[in-house]
C-alpha cells in the first residue's frame, strides 16, 4: 500500500461508503451500521489500517452526510427506450 498515494487510499474508502449506502436502479442502500463494519473488516487487506482507524472515529460525519444527500442521479433516471 506504501506505493498508493495516501489521497487515492482515503478515496477508496470514501468511494466504498458512498457505493455501499447509495439506493440503485438495481439494489438497496446498505445501513451506514453494515457499511462501516464492511470497511473494517476490510483493514488491512483492502484499506490502509491506518486510515480506517481514522475513518472510525469520524464515521458520524459520513453519517451526517448521508442523511443530508440528495438521492443519486443513478436512481433518477428511468430507462426507456428511444423511438
């Protein structure tokens, strides 16, 4: 992980929690609660432990976030074909 800037490191996680807890055309949003245990448990062989220790202990303003985001464009857009 030493070879992956630490910004593209702390993305990663912020893209996992958005993919994980963002309803789409084809599944539900998961709890904020199972997001951040799935990116525990991934300490270590998917995130740099150093930052989900950090993570943990700021997880609130990710839930914070959450509630305050608009739905995902993703789920807006209704599929039909053009004629």
């Amino acid at each position: 992980m030493a070879n992956i800037p630490v910004e593209a490191r702390m993305m990663a996680i912020a893209d996992v929690y958005d993919a994980l807890t963002s309803k789409r055309v084809y599944k539900e949003g998961y709890s904020h609660s199972k997001t951040c245990n799935i990116i525990k448990e991934g300490s270590g062989t998917f995130f740099d432990p150093d930052l989900i220790s950090v993570f943990m202990e700021i997880e609130y303003k990710f839930k914070s976030l959450q509630s305050e985001q608009k739905p995902s464009i993703i789920s807006n857009i209704n599929c039909k074909e053009n004629k």
